[in-house]
C-alpha cells in the first residue's frame, strides 16, 4: 500500500518516500508526540493480513526493541490505523554502506573502522539470541559523525512464518521450509552456505555475511557473483572468493579473518563474531598480525593460525610432490527446492498444457500459472530475488506461458486466444485467436509461433498482433498435430513436437527451417523437445528427461541421447511437460514422472455435495445424459487412443460405442436415444469433423459433415431433424454456430444436408444448446469483451436476451422446469429461471445454484443436467489424487549446463 504526504498513521504524520524493499515501504514521517522524524516500514500486506503471523511478530518485535545499542537502528514501536501496519523505526539519515562501496574500495583503515562498528552491533544482538539473517551492505548506514548502524535488524525472522521443523531430507532448498510464503530470505549474494540449503540458520549466517560485507568493503567486489540468483547461489555453494583481488598489504591476520568467516562448514567456521571483534580491533592498534593487546585476552591467537596454514600449505606441497593429484571431481548439478512464494497452487494438469512455472531468458524472473482455492488461474511473476510472487489482473484462465526474448512480456493463452502482457503488469493485449493452443515460443525478430489448435500444424503471427498465417501442416496420413514449438536462437528455425493418433511417447521432435525449406527429424520416441544454448537437445520420454548434443548450424543430433533427469511431471497423452530454463543455465521443473489423468466422474446435488457416479480414475470429457437418464455417453482415452463409451450407471457397465485408432470425443444424443453424434479424425483427414453412430454399438460410424474447419456437435433439436454445432475456422480465427439438417428415417436411411450459419459475427459463439420444445437457442459469446451466456430464437429470426450477468459459459436447459443453467467464471453452478411472452424470453436476474464446483477443463461443457432437472454429473479429481495437493514448489538446477556438457559433450561443428 503506497502512503501519499500528509497520510497520519496515530501520531505519525507521513512526510514523503524514502525507498522500498523485500521488507515492505519505508516513509519518513514526523511524531508529533515527541517532536522528531521517524521512518515508518509498511509491513507487506501478506504479512499484515495474516494474523497469527502478525502476533508471533508482534513477539518477535518486543525483543528487537530490546536491542538498544549504538550500532543498532532501534525499533521504537508497531503503529496500525487505516488498515495499515507499520513498524516506526529510527530515521538514520546518511548514505548506505553499500552507496559507499559503489565509489570503490574503502581504505583498509576505514574499513576495519566500520566493520569493527557492524560487529559490535552483532555481538550486542547474538548476546540476546536475535540473528539479523539479512546482513549486506545495503541494511548499514554510515552517519555523517562516522557512525555505523545496522538497520531491518532480526526483521528477516520476525516476518517469516512460523514452523516448528526444518525438512532437510529433500533437495537443498532456496527457502526455508519454515516460510511458507516462499520468501527468499536474504540477499543471495550475502545468504550462507547452510542458509542457501533451507538449513536453519544461527549466528554463524550473520558472521558469514559479515565476511562477505568486509571483503566487499576491501575490494568493491561481491564475493559470490553471478549473472542470477541461480548463478549466484551456485557461487556459494561450489566457489571461493577470489583472494587475489584484496589490497596487497592487507594484514596476514585479517586475511585468515576473512577466510575463518567464510568457511562453507559452520561448525568449521568462527564461531563468534566477538573473536572477528577482537581481531579487528587488534589490528587497528597497529599490531603485527593480530599480536597486540587486544590479542593477549583472546582464546587463541591468530598468528598461530597463520604459522599453522603456512606449516600445512608446506606439508600439502611436498605431498603433492611425490604423489600426483587426482583429477577434480565433477561438480554435481544444485537442485534447489523453492516455494513459488504465493498462496495459490500450480496448475499443471489442464488439458493440452506445457509447463505452468517459465524462466525469463536472463533467468531473473519466474512466471507461472497457480491458482487459488476459489479463483481462476492466473499469471503470476516472481523476481528470484524478491519476497513475495505478484499476481497479474487480467490474466484469468491463463495457461502456457512464455517470456519475450528482451524478458519484458509474457505471452500466454486464455479465453481462446494467444494475449500478452508486460512483466510489470498493467493491460492485457489480445494478439489473435487461439481456440485450443498447445503452446507457443517468441522469436527475435518479433513473430510469435504458436499451436492453435490440438489438431494442426504450426502458425505464426506479429507480437504486435494481427492475423496469423499458417505456417506447417501434418501430414494427413499419421501426424495430427505440431505442437510446444521453440524459436531457435537467430530464428533459423522451429523445434517442435509432431504427435501421431497413437500419443506422443513415441512422437517425433522435429524442425522446421525458417523462413522456409524441408522440415527434418531430430529425433524419435520423445516429445517436449527443447533446444538448450549448452548444444543440446532435451526431450521427454516416460518421465525421464533426456540429452543429445545437437549442431545448431546443420540442423542434427550429433550425439547419443543420454538420461539427464529422471521424474519430471509430464503427460504423454498431450506432449506437454513441467520443465523449462534460462539461456544462463538454470532448469526449473516440477518433479512426479509421467502421469495420467486422475478423474472421476461425480454427482452434485442442490447443497454442493458431491458423490462418486463412475469413482474409477480415468481420462473422461464431455459427460452427456442419455434422454432417459439411464445411460451416459463421454469420450474416455484407453492407452493411446479416445473413443466414444457408454456407461450405464445404475449397473455400472462401461461399454465402447467406437474403435477409430484415433480421437473421437463429445458425444451427443439424438431426441430418441437411438443414436450418437461426436466429433472425430478419422483416417482420412486430419480435421475433426462431425460422425454419427447407434447408440447400441451395431453398424458403421457415418459421416455427417465434410470440412476443413475444426467442428465439435453440442445439441440435437426436439425434433431430431437438426444438430447445433461449433466450427472453428483457422482463416477467420473465430467460432460460428452452425446448423446441420438431417433428413430421413432410419427404414430409408438419413441424408445430412448442408451446414448453414446461424451466428457467424465477427466474436466467438459456441456451446450452443437448444431448449427443451426448441423455441430458443443458448450459446456463449464474447461479444461484451467477456464470455456471457445469451439466448435467440430459433430458427430466427429475431432478437437476443443476455442470461448471465457476471461472466458465464456452457448453458444447460433444464427439462423439468423453466431454468437455464450456467457455470460462472469462478466455476459454480448458477441457475436462472425465466418466462415466455410471446416471442420474449424473459430471464431473471441469475442466482447461485449451488456452492459445489466442477474444476477440471474450460474447453467445453464438461458436466451435465440429469433428465430430473435435481443435480448434475461431471468430471473431477479425486478428492486425494496428486494433483490435488497444494503444489507450490519448483525445483531449480542451478549449473545443468555444465552437467549436459558432460554427460553427453557436445561435438564441434564443422
């Protein structure tokens, strides 16, 4: 919350802005009590809003003012008014310790000066158990009278959450297990070896921090550097500082000081910042190597350390000289586990998705797609070196994200488009249409690439917006879809996943040479391909991430593909997977192996409760009543192939109605239950089109309808003579509602007509769905800028009624009474009772239905009204499948380059 001048807090009067940090916003302000100026820190609100956490900190803040000391910023106390909570701090005015260092490095006196202030304040707060756990040069003020003061003391503590264990079993942690925010405590160029870990941290972090602090100082240097977090954490956890850079007279003393300080093993390490005291101390009073006065009430004596390293230094080179050195062990790849620092879970299982948690090319930045227990899925962004993940407005229902090359937008889909939006935030820019995307990359000369449809090839457009152009096309005699492509570096081509009717375990990673010639087979057997700028090719393969060393230049594996990475969360059944990386060597994934789906299909009554119909796990879409109630068609995948079933729930006997080695998915009843509409590829073309079959399994399949567009059956007419359907055209990039009319009987046979448009605008309109005495037709449409629920007369023509008020898709008539139903945006069932005048339909105002929600897929109407008009079917996870439990943790591999380059080295390009 941003405090403008003038705001009070109590008897605090804000003055103006002084700056801004992980730890919230800090004002000056003036106390009109006691007649000074304060700073005032506005507690984040994440923290603020929590309770129990606000008084473990109130506690935690009671022994901080306690910390009265000289080189310490005191807290004068918590202040809340307005909503706000702030802590009132000392006002320190000077530059910041870290402002000093960027002149260049501090004279070896003035830096011992100062550093010997900071470990005063450090001994005086270890002496009351407070360790400060942020310690860097940006958190120390120099006065103008030469004072030293620590500032955010024990602030890094005092805000986490609170947790009475630290789990160490699992992979070495960004973040504390403790914080359940995800924060990233301290700044990693700062933060201990142990900390970096997710082991708890004591004292020993504080005087590791103040080692790096006073080698800093001495050389205006960072001594754990990189070019991101991942990098930097790499650093301290694998490398040494470089000595070489430190002052040539610098005393002996203080340089095994600084090399006590930052030993990587605390129990190796100084134990006591008081000893880092002594010794600077000593040898400010001039004495030769720590041998002064100070020295005589020291425990041990830092010459003697000194004469002790040089004695094994020796001992180490003569040894080395009679035996040789055994080569370096590799070091092996840092997986780090870190909480995505929202309250929200990943979303991972959504049909057709890539990976939901996306590095920015520089590695700085973390975009993934989670949501909330109550709320849609949306983008959120995360600088690694920030607390706290920021949610972006605007970008509900948003699914496979994917950063600009300059790291400045994210492009995603959501609402059956391809959008953007930039990292900051701000509005959403609507690029093209994109009805049933698999994924997209950005190139570097603006274009985007990008899948718009499960079945299909490739298309591109300008990242500017416009309309797309197709760009590769399946070949109609086994591949169906192109799909999660990736830009290579200079735009020389396309690397993308080219899927058979079979899945994608066994798929093709392809690519496509820009601006155009041959297309050409990487590899086989895999799917998710990516080019890494280490000169590898990955891919999935059941689970298992492997690697090939690749030649950019020619376009070819060059190497046998290698295992790299076992358990990455990916789906064969749609070649997406839960991976992704930095051009600077980072790879975050999610880890769980190679998963199906986990749904059941369940009643809901009026009061949300849900009960198990078909409780077996499985792969189903598209639930549809038989007119009777008795049975329900679906589509299911079986292996690697989705049919039309049926199952009679009352016996509970699962029938197969098709066995096209291919996808053949929402089923619709006719009137009298005879037979079955679906959508399906049949052999001979790759675009789905719309088959008809008898519902008790005798005969053929038959054709009803022959396209090039993409279209899907929703409703079949009272009178059996006409089927609403959607069609998706890939030269216009919208949806029309259509109408087929069948004419016929079953003694002479059934002759389709041809298709006409009943909505053909420049919006989207689908889900259509005709009332029960098929007077009236409910579709959706985004003509409002929104999905809303409208009805028109049928066949028209005639005016339109908007039902839904708030956002709403996929409408279903009830068949006992005058409801239309729908289910809002955040998922629930709302129900809208309406009357007939004349040729007025009147709607009520909508109201909720029931509390219980149907949460899996928005990319049709997944649930269903039984014929009694009391409760609904539909498809959900199981209450304790895996993909219900909270997953709001990533794992990172910090150096997977280097790793890549030594299982599988990549060969010179001739």
């Amino acid at each position: 919350m941003t405090l403008a001048a003038g705001t009070h807090l109590g008897p605090y009067e804000v003055l103006g802005a002084l700056g801004a940090g992980g730890m919230g916003e800090v004002y000056r302000a003036h106390d009109s009590k006691l007649k000074r100026e304060v700073a005032i820190k506005v507690l984040p609100d994440a923290f603020a809003r929590d309770e129990d956490r606000m008084k473990r900190f109130e506690r935690e803040a009671h022994v901080l003012a306690s910390l009265n000391h000289a080189n310490i910023a005191a807290i004068y106390g918590l202040e809340e008014a307005n909503g706000v909570r702030a802590l009132v701090l000392e006002l320190v005015e000077g530059p910041t310790l870290g402002e000093r260092i960027a002149l260049g490095p501090i004279p070896v006196e003035e830096a011992i000066r100062i550093a010997i202030q900071i470990a005063h304040g450090l001994e005086a707060a270890h002496e009351k158990a407070v360790v400060h756990r942020d310690l860097k040069p940006a958190n120390v003020k120099l006065t103008k009278d030469g004072d030293v003061k620590i500032l955010d003391f024990g602030l890094a503590k005092a805000l986490e959450a609170e947790s009475s264990t630290v789990d160490n079993t699992h992979s070495p942690t960004l973040t504390r297990a403790a914080t359940h925010a995800g924060v990233l405590l301290g700044t990693a160029a700062y933060m201990s070896p142990e900390h970096a870990k997710g082991k708890s941290a004591d004292r020993r972090a504080d005087v590791w921090a103040f080692g790096v602090v006073l080698y800093e100082m001495l050389t205006a240097r960072r001594a754990f550097s990189g070019e991101d977090v991942s990098e930097t954490l790499a650093c301290v956890l694998t490398k040494d500082p470089d000595w070489s850079a430190l002052p040539a007279g610098l005393p002996a003393g203080l340089r095994v000081l600084l090399a006590r300080c930052l030993t990587k093993d605390p129990k190796k390490r100084l134990q006591a910042i008081g000893e880092a005291r002594i010794a600077l101390e000593d040898a400010a009073s001039g004495a030769p190597d720590g041998t002064g006065a100070g020295a005589r009430t020291a425990p041990f004596r830092w010459s003697a350390l000194v004469g002790a390293a040089a004695l094994a230094l020796a001992i180490g080179m003569a040894l080395g000289a009679l035996w040789p050195r055994p080569a370096p062990s590799p070091v092996p790849p840092l997986r780090l586990s870190a909480e995505i620092g929202a309250d929200a879970s990943l979303v991972t299982r959504i049909l057709g998705a890539g990976s939901a948690a996306v590095l920015s090319p520089d590695g700085a930045l973390l975009a993934f797609v989670a949501e909330g227990a109550d709320a849609l899925p949306q983008l959120y962004v995360r600088g690694l070196d920030e607390l706290q993940a920021s949610p972006l407005p605007g970008t509900e229902g948003a699914r496979n994200p994917f950063f600009s090359p300059d790291g400045q937008w994210i492009a995603f889909f959501a609402d059956r488009k391809l959008k953007k939006i930039a990292v900051t935030g701000g509005a959403t820019v609507t690029l093209c249409q994109a009805p049933d995307d698999r994924g997209g990359s950005w190139g570097e000369d603006g274009t985007i690439i990008f899948t718009p449809a499960g079945t299909g090839g490739l298309s591109r457009v300008s990242s500017a917006g416009g309309p797309p152009e197709v760009l590769t096309k399946p070949d109609p005699g086994g591949l169906v879809s192109h799909r999660f492509p990736q830009v290579l570096t200079g735009g020389r081509a396309v690397v993308y996943t080219a899927g058979t009717r079979g899945g994608y375990e066994d798929a093709k990673i392809m690519a496509q040479p820009l601006p155009g010639g041959p297309e050409k087979i990487l590899l086989r057997g895999g799917y998710h391909g990516r080019y890494l700028p280490s000169g590898h090719i990955v891919y999935i393969h059941e689970g298992t991430l492997f690697a090939a060393a690749f030649d950019l230049g020619r376009l070819e594996v060059t190497g046998q593909p290698a295992p790299a990475l076992e358990g990455v969360t990916s789906h064969a059944g749609y070649g997406g997977a839960q991976f992704a990386h930095s051009d600077r060597g980072a790879l975050v994934y999610l880890p769980g192996g190679s998963v199906g789906a986990e749904l059941t299909i369940q009643w809901m009554d009026r009061a949300g409760k849900q009960q198990a119909l078909r409780a077996v796990p499985g792969d189903y879409g598209f639930p549809r009543f038989s007119p009777d109630g008795r049975r329900l068609a679906m589509d299911m995948r079986e292996r690697d192939q989705r049919d039309v079933w049926v199952y009679e729930w009352e016996r509970d006997t699962l029938s197969r109605l098709t066995f096209d080695p291919g996808e053949d998915i929402a089923p619709v009843w006719t009137p009298d239950g005879h037979r079955i509409a679906f959508a399906s590829r049949r052999a001979d073309k790759g675009t789905p089109n719309i088959y008809w079959q008898r519902s008790d399994g005798t005969g053929d399949a038959e054709r009803l309808t022959e396209s090039k567009h993409i279209q899907r059956p929703a409703s079949w007419h009272l009178n059996g003579r006409f089927l609403a359907f959607t069609e998706f055209s890939l030269e216009t990039s919208s949806y029309d509602v259509m109408i087929l009319e069948v004419e016929g009987n079953e003694a002479s046979g059934w002759k389709p007509g041809k298709p006409a448009a009943f909505l053909n605008t420049p919006s989207d309109e689908y889900n259509p769905e005709f009332s029960p005495d098929g007077r009236w037709l409910a579709y959706q449409s985004d003509e409002a800028g929104s999905l809303e629920v409208y009805v028109r007369p049928f066949p028209g023509p005639g005016g339109k009624w908007q039902v839904s008020t708030d956002g709403g898709w996929g409408p279903a008539w009830s068949r006992t009474r005058p409801e239309l139903f729908y289910q809002a945006l955040d998922r629930r069932i709302m129900v809208v009772p309406y009357t007939v005048d004349g040729e007025s339909f009147r709607p009520e105002k909508p109201r909720l239905w029931s509390e219980g929600r149907f949460a899996v897929r928005m990319d049709g109407r997944h649930f269903d009204l039984h014929p009694d008009g009391q409760r609904f079917v539909g498809i959900l996870r199981p209450p304790q499948a895996p993909s219900e439990v909270k997953q709001d943790k990533v794992v990172f591999i910090l150096n997977f380059f280097d790793y890549l380059r030594r299982i599988a080295p990549p060969k010179e390009s001739k």
